[in-house]
C-alpha cells in the first residue's frame, strides 16, 4: 500500500470534523516552500536505504518482533 493510500485509509475511518482537520494540516504542509524538495529528499533516502544489504536481509517476522519487543518495554 502507497503511503497516499494508507493517509487515505486512516483519514477516511476518522469522524467528519477530524477529517476535516486532517485536510487542513495536508493543506498546510502541501503549501510549505520546501515540501517538495523535503519529499523528493526523504524518497531518496528511503530508496537507499532499502539497497543496503542489511535491510534487505530482514524478514517481515524479524521486524514484527522487534515492534512487539518495542511495545513490550524490552
């Protein structure tokens, strides 16, 4: 799922007046200066990051257990 697509999801299980404070604030950041260049930047990252091979050695159970060992305080 894209991350315009998880925004969409969560915003849409919202009550009408959260979502409409929730369009406001993507309204606002959307009209900052530098949000493209600070997207543009962040995607990039992001791609590096998934390259390393570090990352790519991760299973999707090895990181649900770290999130659960997070939560758990450990």
């Amino acid at each position: 799922m894209s991350t315009a697509e998880l925004i969409y999801e969560k915003a849409k299980s919202l009550p009408g007046k959260l979502q409409s404070e929730a369009l406001g604030f993507v309204d606002c950041l959307s009209r900052r200066p530098a949000a493209p260049a600070e997207a543009a930047e962040w995607e990039g990252l992001f791609r590096r990051t998934q390259t390393l091979a570090a990352v790519q050695s991760i299973t999707d159970d090895e990181i649900a257990a770290q999130i659960a060992a997070y939560r758990a305080g450990q």
